[in-house]
C-alpha cells in the first residue's frame, strides 16, 4: 500500500496538464438541439450579432439555395442545413426529414443529402390535411392542420417499428385549422397557433391541455419559445405579442408600416438570459427582417380621454390582458381597416407611440421613449435626453443610446466604478406623474437582396425561414426563392458592404455629377447614405457616429457637410 501511494506521489510532481482548459461552455439550445456551446472572449464580445445591429455585413451570394420557399434553417457544427417549407428536419444528427403536403395525403420519412423517400406514412390521412409539423426529438412528430387537431405521434427506433407511425395522443382545443407549431425541451411544452386567433399551451410529458393565449387580432402565423427565459413569443397578421411561460402577456406591438406586409416567421436570440440587448427577430412578407428589442419606458400614468371602439369580444378576451387599444376585431382581416392602423402608428406629435406596445392611448406618447430623461430643470436631465436621440423611419421609432451611456430600469443596477453613480440614480428616478412600462422598440431592419421596396433588388421575396448560429455571429434568413443568405458582424465597419448600400448592378452612373461608371471610372460608396458616386464626388472622409464608425471613412459631399454640422455642436457641448 506503501509503495502505491508513493508511486502515486511521484507521478504527480509532472506535469499534469498538456494543454490549456477549453474556453467556459455556455449552456443554450438552438433549433431543438440542448449542447454547451464554447465561446471564446473574442466572439463573446465582438461577434455577437445582435451587439452590433447597426455594422451587419451580407453575404453577397446565398449560403445555401433550394428549390421552394424555405422552411427551416439549422446551425450544425458541420455546417448550415436547409429544408422546404413542407419538410422538417429530425435531431438530433439532422440528416431525415419529415414531409408532409402531398396529394394522397400521406407523410414521409426521407434522407436529407439525396432527398429519397424511405418510408411513407399512409396513417395520417383520416386527419385531413397537415399544414405544419415539428418533431421535438427522434421518437415523436407532431402534427397539424385542418382537422383542427394537434396529432402526436410516436415513431419507432428500430427497422420494423419505423415503417408506421403510432398515434400517442390527439390534443383537442382549437375550433378552426391549426396553422403553426413550436415545441420547448427545456420546458417540457408545445405551442400551437391556429386560425381561430388563439394559441394553446400543452403539457409535453402529459400531453394535455395547460392554457390558451386569446387576444390575437388575425390567424396565428409564426411561433417561437424562448429556451432561457421561457417567453413565448405569437405573430398574427402584422402584430408581435410575448407571453410568459405561464401565459400572460407581457408586451405586444404592431408592425404596420403602411404597406400590405404581414409577420411570416419569428425568432429570439438566447445567447445569456441577462443580456439587455437580446432581440426578437421577426420576417415579413414585403422582404424586410426587423429587429425588436423590449425597453423600459416611462409613460404618463393617467392618460387623456379618448374615444374607444367596443369589441364585440370584449368579455371573452378583455382587452387589459394585452395591454393595447381596442381595435375593431377583424382589423387584421381587410386592408380598409388596416389603413386605419397606419394612421394611429403615424399620429402627430401627442399621440401613439409607434412601433411599441400599444397600451391605451396616451398623450405625448410618440415621445415616450424620451421619458427616459429625468427632471428637465436640472442639467443632468437636459444632458441625457440631449444624448437620447429618436429616429421616427418607417412608422417606427429608433432609440439611439450615446457609447458609454447607461440607460435607466425600474430595478436596481449594478454600479460600474467608472460611471458617475449620482447621475445613475437620477436617471432611475420615476418622474411624477408616469409609470415603467415595458415596451417592444424597433432597433434595426435588413432589407438587402429581400425588400421589395429596394430598386437595387432584382429578385425581391418574402422571409420564410430565419435561423441563427449556436455561437450568435450570424443570423440566416431564408426566403420564398429559396435562397439563405447569412449576415455576420462587419470585422472593419465602414469598409465593407452594409445593408444600407446601394448594390453595384444598382446604378451605373454617379448620384451627384451623373459621370458614367467604366473601367477607369470606378464606383464607391458613402458610407454614410449607400449611393453610389465617383472618386471626385466621394473624395471626403469624416466618422460616423450613428454607425459606430469612429475612424474616418469615405462619405459624399452632402453627408460630409451634414455630419459635420451635427458634430460642431456636440463638440462645442461638451467642451
């Protein structure tokens, strides 16, 4: 025994490790699939997608490119794997798909690189027609569609037990046909939207009723669950609503931009649960992915009276459960009525706030984000709403916070030795007279290759499909082409094409001196606006703080007068 222990002793005076400790292994799951993701310092600070919403650089060409609109985007450690809107893929090695949507109305299993049928499923027929299915894990599909019946179903592991699909359970609730479904392991539930206006909550180990989410103004479009937080979060019609695990609303807010478009697909970001800065992705049928970020704002605590409309729903789903104006209920359903809609998002000065969460209408909200400034007679205040900035675009309002500015929240912060802690609790501070409310802010927008209201896209199409990667430096979107383009954050901003830049097949002449582009005359862009311009036109250089872009960068003449004159008296403020 000695003699062991003392072997034992001289073997641990070497070495004891070969190589360093891998990088700390944060836990997350994407597109139902639980792995501890490694990230490095370097992409945890710097690549993360929705850090740096303003400098996404584009792929020029497509990832990935399909023969029908995509259906579903997943990040592999081997690389990215796509699939039409009609098949699903099977974790957790992704390489079987489920499909559905055939004439004789039967499902099949499939291989993912050949696309051959290996076993076709005839079971599935007397529950009329699916229109969407998920499969959680290898053993269970669940499927739905016009039967208004969410099938589960069991599929066997072996050889023999695999040519047929077992009925587990028929989940019974919705009265009209089910149109989306979503399911969370880290929870233990599944999600289904239907086009009765609702979404049912069912127990995934039960496999039974938990609760219904009402309140939704259109058929149920997109679902998506958030597998940190657990939110929940329902598009129907042009409309976002977040729900908590439980069920009750948190936020909701309307999208109407004033063009027919309507919310196809949905996504969060779960990089870290206390990361401010995580956003809700939503696509929308006119090519454009929006970005939505939940603010606490201070809004007036009694609002001025205003005439409201009575739903005739009013008892079955009260509209304080969702927070937003009552809207006559079939809003959603003709474009009359959402006219109606885009001349609320574009009140004047005193009215709703656009591009957030509707609660009631209230006076001066379209300036409720500027009630982040506290009392306006001292300095301090004037000095942060000074450096709030708001810019209204598209129906939607920007919040620009200045670098190294700490925005206020209702709870308690933690106090950085740097900052000024008298100031960080004056901004906390609730201004009499309002209320914290949580609200949904539009942040950002990708419009390239996809937005049909770019003249510079020559094959615009609506947003399928999106999908983001397990390390969160990029974001895929899919679109009714088939085409996946993939967008990461710019390594140099300002030096590489942004989604505000003008494409080069976009224009073969100078914006300013209409000069022609050729071989000797080369085009270049303003970083600042995207046009394009020759070399005398774009000779000017200047920073651009509303990109982040603090080393000069090539800009056109306008630009550089402008952002010139809106640096003068910022510098001769703070001097």
């Amino acid at each position: 025994r000695n003699l062991a222990i003392k072997l034992l002793v001289c073997s641990l005076r070497g070495q004891l490790f070969k190589k360093p400790h891998p990088p700390k292994r944060v836990r997350s799951r994407m597109n139902g699939e639980l792995t501890g993701i490694s990230v490095p310092p370097s992409v945890a600070s710097d690549k993360i997608f929705f850090h740096h919403l303003d400098n996404l650089r584009p792929s020029l060409a497509p990832v990935k490119e399909l023969k029908e609109p995509v259906g579903q985007i997943v990040c592999t450690d081997k690389g990215i794997l796509a699939v039409e809107q009609n098949k699903v893929l099977i974790p957790p090695a992704w390489n079987k798909t489920f499909a559905w949507g055939y004439a004789d109305l039967s499902c099949r299993l499939g291989a993912y690189e050949s696309d051959k049928a290996v076993i076709v499923y005839e079971c599935l027929s007397e529950w009329g027609q699916v229109l969407c299915a998920i499969c959680p894990n290898p053993k269970l599909v669940i499927t739905g569609g016009t039967s208004t019946v969410v099938c589960v179903w069991e599929m066997g592991t072996s050889k023999e037990k695999a040519k047929a699909l077992t009925l587990k359970q028929a989940l019974l609730g919705h009265t009209e046909t089910v149109t989306c479904l979503t399911a969370s392991l880290a929870y233990h539930i599944i999600v289904s939207g239907s086009r009765d206006r609702t979404c049912i909550i069912w127990d995934l180990n039960k496999l039974s009723f938990v609760t219904q989410l009402r309140g939704h103004r259109a058929p149920v479009s997109a679902l998506c669950i958030n597998e940190l937080t657990g939110d929940i979060v329902s598009c129907a019609g042009t409309y976002i609503h977040v729900w908590s695990i439980n069920g009750n609303p948190i936020v909701s807010a309307n999208t109407f931009t004033g063009r027919s478009q309507q919310i196809l697909c949905c996504c969060m970001s779960e990089m870290n649960e206390w990361d401010t800065q995580n956003v809700i992705v939503t696509g929308h049928s006119d090519g454009v992915v929006r970005f939505w970020r939940m603010e606490f704002l201070q809004v007036p605590e009694t609002p001025a009276p205003e005439p409201v409309e009575v739903l005739e729903i009013q008892e079955e789903c009260p509209e304080t459960q969702i927070g937003q104006e009552a809207l006559d209920e079939d809003s959603s359903d003709s474009e009359a009525e959402e006219q109606g809609l885009s001349q609320d998002l574009k009140l004047p000065e005193g009215q709703n706030q656009p591009g957030s969460a509707s609660h009631r209408p209230r006076p001066a909200s379209s300036r409720a984000a500027a009630a982040w400034s506290a009392d306006s007679s001292s300095d301090d205040s004037r000095r942060w709403s000074d450096q709030l900035s708001l810019d209204e675009k598209d129906g939607f309002i920007f919040v620009n916070y200045s670098d190294g500015q700490t925005k206020g929240y209702p709870h308690p912060q933690v106090n950085h030795p740097h900052q000024n802690q008298g100031e960080l609790r004056h901004y906390s501070k609730l201004k009499p007279g309002y209320r914290w409310e949580r609200q949904l802010v539009f942040r950002s927008k990708l419009t390239m290759h996809t937005a049909f209201d770019r003249k510079d896209n020559a094959h615009p199409a609506e947003i399928t499909a999106l999908g983001i990667s397990k390390d969160h430096s990029r974001i895929l979107v899919g679109d009714s082409r088939g085409r996946v383009f993939s967008w990461s954050v710019s390594d140099q901003p300002g030096r590489s094409a942004a989604d505000h830049w003008v494409k080069d097949e976009g224009g073969d002449s100078c914006s300013s001196c209409s000069v022609r582009f050729s071989l000797t005359e080369r085009r270049h862009h303003c970083r600042n606006c995207g046009q394009l311009f020759c070399q005398k036109c774009s000779r000017f250089q200047s920073e651009i703080k509303r990109l982040k872009i603090s080393s000069p960068v090539r800009v056109c003449q306008n630009c550089y007068y402008n952002l010139q004159h809106e640096r003068g008296p910022e510098e001769g403020s703070w001097n």
